[in-house]
C-alpha cells in the first residue's frame, strides 16, 4: 500500500494506492471502497501541527485491513511508534526516515474522548472529568440512508451550551470500506488522533463497554487485556504517546444506560441513529432493545401495545431469529425483570434463559478494568463510577468470568426452543 497525503485550505486528504500483494477484498464481509478520505480539520489547525506518528496511527487504522506486505507512508516517524507497528505481521510500516521525536503531551494536557453522541459515550463523558474535550466525527450522507444526525448534532450543542468543549470534524473515512463502515472499530478517534498535539492530549478515550471488551456480548467471557485486540491497538495508541482510555469497559449496556437515566446530560444521548432528537425511530434493532431496557431501569411497566409494537419491528426479528442473539446477555437481564403475560415476550424470556437467571452482575462494574482507565483521571473516574453504579464484589466477578454460551448453544433442547421461538416471530 502507498499513501499520499496533501492539505489545502485546512482539508487534509488522505489517499491510498494498493499494490499487487494487498488484499482488495480481505473477508467476505467487506472490500475496499473508495481508495482515500478527506477531514475537515478546526479552523487554524494544519498539516504541519499534526504529529507524524498520530497521522501515520491514522493511516494504519483507515487501511490496515487491505493491506498485505508493505505500508509505505510519505513521511518519517519516531522509533518509538514503528515499534509498536511491529505487532501486524501481514505488513511493515515503512517511513521515510526515523528522525521524529515521539509525542509527549505538554504538562497542561488534557483528556479527549470519541464522542458519539450514543448511550456509551455519553455515560463515559459522565464519568470524566468536566474539562474532557469531545471529538465527534461528523459523518457525511450520500446517497439513500437511514442514518439522521439529528440527535447526534443535538446533543453536541447542548453539551457546548452547557460549557463543555465539543469538536465536530467532518470525514468521510466510512467510505473507505464497502459496504460503508469503520475499517477497524477504533477508527471512530481518527479525528481525535489527528488534533492530539495541537489540543495537547493525553490519551483518547472511547465508549467500548463490558460486551465488547470482555466478550459478555458474545459467546464467553475473555480478559479483555491479555486479547489480540489491545495488545494490538493499545500498543499502538501508547506508542503514539495517546494510549486508549476505557473508562467504560467494566460497564455494560444495563450500566451505561443507568448513568444516563440518573445523569443530568444523559437524557440527550440517544442510541438510534435514525430518528430525529428525543424521537427514535421505533423501527430497528437498537430502539427494540434500548425501549425496553429504559422501561426496566425506570421500573416502568411495559405495556403489551408496546411489545406487540416492537416485535413487529423488521429489523429486530431478523436479529432476534440469531442463535445466540447479539447481545442476549440484555435480552436475559431484561426479559428476567419481566412479570406481564404477553406471549412473544414471554417466549423471548424462555429462550434467553431470562426464566433461570438475573446476571444481576451486569448492573455493577467489573473492578479489573481500572487498569485501562488512564493515570490522570483513574481515580476520579472510579470514585464516580462507584457512586452511580457500584461495585461487582467477588461472587459476581466470578459469575462474569463464567459467562459462557457454549453448553445452551449445543444443547439440543436450546435448539428446539430457539426452533419454536423462530416460528413464532415469523
Ligand atoms: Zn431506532
């Protein structure tokens, strides 16, 4: 792969050429899009006050994924960060020259977070200290989309409104792959990677919760820092002098979502990204269970219209019919506080197991992820966490590391249930 970068009038373009090694179609899933993205830096800020290894970590993440034997960049980088480059073995990251000093933010650094304007991100700004900047990827829309980033801009001007400081930078980098979407998860903080030195920050914070990091959304539980992925982008982050800051990752969806019911700006987030502000769409996936989760945080009843209105949902059968369900760890804590009659949900309840356990768990934090809390606000972070949502203690620490799928997955009487619940919502 080579990469050419240009700038003009405060527009930085990124571009990518593939050579014969690299993979234009890597998995079956995605291929290559358009071969280059553009970001609309703030006012004032340009190329040259961008550091080379946060543009060349910004590389990395847009194509990692197409690449096979050689990154050639276009300009130098420090020793420091091409070491931690050293982790991919499909490629090499070849600067120009090493004569860059590494990053070191100033004294007066400060925290940035990947600010999305979602539940996660929102709850991780809660638990941040007030002067924590937000870096918000404003996303381009082309063409026929659901996307609507009404709510998205919504809550980035209320937080400005409210003192905070709030970045928007416009980048179509989702472009980059096809169909559309981030070429690797923490692709969302290119532009906070991009404006670390100009802002002196310290680190980058994310809103990656317990089930993406310790694998309770998936089949079994995994120690999140022993796992390919930190080990991958955590080396890198540090060694560009901005390591990853997981302020959430020992919260889970429950969690998140009560910081944001009890929080004063926690109303504003809003998952779905279809809808316009304070009206979800009521028509996919995430309104399906965000809906429901809210009623049960709130100890609200929920209504048989409501759930004869969200089964109805297109989106949500089709990931409802999964074995397991994305996220069914939701499901049973939901369905599990479910006392009505109204038989789909009564159903779902069976099938998730939501009829034999609580995961009570799920509402406190798992105290092994203080470790990918940055130093400077560590302390302050725990302390708020502690206070919204308390602490996992021992029993349940052990029930999380239990948390495997694997026996109700290849259990036939699982698979029947799940058989008959499929019929039913079809
Ligand atoms: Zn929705």
């Amino acid at each position: 792969m080579i990469v050419g970068v240009e700038e003009e009038k405060g527009i930085l373009s990124i571009s990518f050429r593939l050579e014969e090694s690299d993979l234009p179609k890597p998995t079956e899933k995605f291929q290559i899009g358009q071969r280059g993205c553009k970001f609309h830096l703030p006012r004032g800020v340009n190329k040259e006050e961008i550091h080379p290894d946060h543009l060349a970590l910004v590389i990395v993440m847009l194509c990692s994924p197409f690449c096979k034997g050689r990154i050639r960049l276009p300009g130098g980088i420090s020793r420091r960060f091409f070491e931690s480059t050293k982790i991919f073995s499909r490629f090499d990251v070849e600067p120009d020259h090493f004569s860059v000093e590494p990053y070191q933010p100033p004294d007066s650094a400060k925290l940035a977070l990947s600010f999305s304007g979602g539940v996660d991100s929102t709850a991780a700004l809660a638990l941040m200290p007030e002067n924590t900047v937000c870096v918000f990827l404003d996303r381009p829309i082309r063409g026929k989309s659901l996307y609507d980033k009404d709510a998205q801009y919504h809550i980035c001007e209320e937080l400005i409104g409210m003192g905070r400081e709030v970045l928007m930078i416009d980048s179509d980098l989702e472009y980059i792959r096809d169909p559309v979407g981030f070429p690797v998860d923490v692709a969302n903080s290119a532009p906070a990677v991009l404006i670390s030195q100009r802002m002196g920050f310290n680190s980058i914070a994310f809103g990656t919760i317990l089930e993406s990091a310790y694998g309770i959304g998936h089949e079994r539980y995994r120690e999140y820092s022993l796992g390919r992925h930190f080990r991958t982008w955590g080396g890198l982050f540090s060694g560009a002098g901005i390591p990853l800051n997981l302020v959430v990752a020992g919260i889970s969806e429950v969690g998140t979502s009560k910081i944001n019911v009890s929080h004063n700006f926690g109303s504003l987030s809003q998952s779905c990204i279809r809808g316009k502000r304070m009206s979800p769409c009521l028509n996919c996936w995430k309104c399906f269970r965000k809906i429901l989760l809210d009623k049960v945080i709130r100890d609200e009843e929920i209504e048989n219209s409501l759930l004869d209105e969200l089964f109805e949902i297109k989106e949500a059968r089709h990931f409802l019919r999964s074995f397991p369900i994305k996220h069914e760890n939701i499901l049973t804590w939901i369905t599990s506080r479910y006392a009505g009659n109204h038989k789909l949900m009564l159903e779902l309840k069976h099938r998730v197991r939501g009829d034999k356990m609580t995961l009570e768990w799920l509402e406190y934090w798992n105290p092994e992820s203080a470790n990918l809390i940055h130093e400077t606000c560590r302390e302050s972070v725990i302390e708020n966490i502690i206070r919204e949502i308390g602490c996992m203690d021992e029993e349940m620490l052990e029930e999380m590391k239990n948390w495997d799928m694997g026996e109700m997955l290849n259990s036939e009487h699982y698979s029947s249930i799940h058989q008959d619940f499929i019929d039913s919502i079809s």
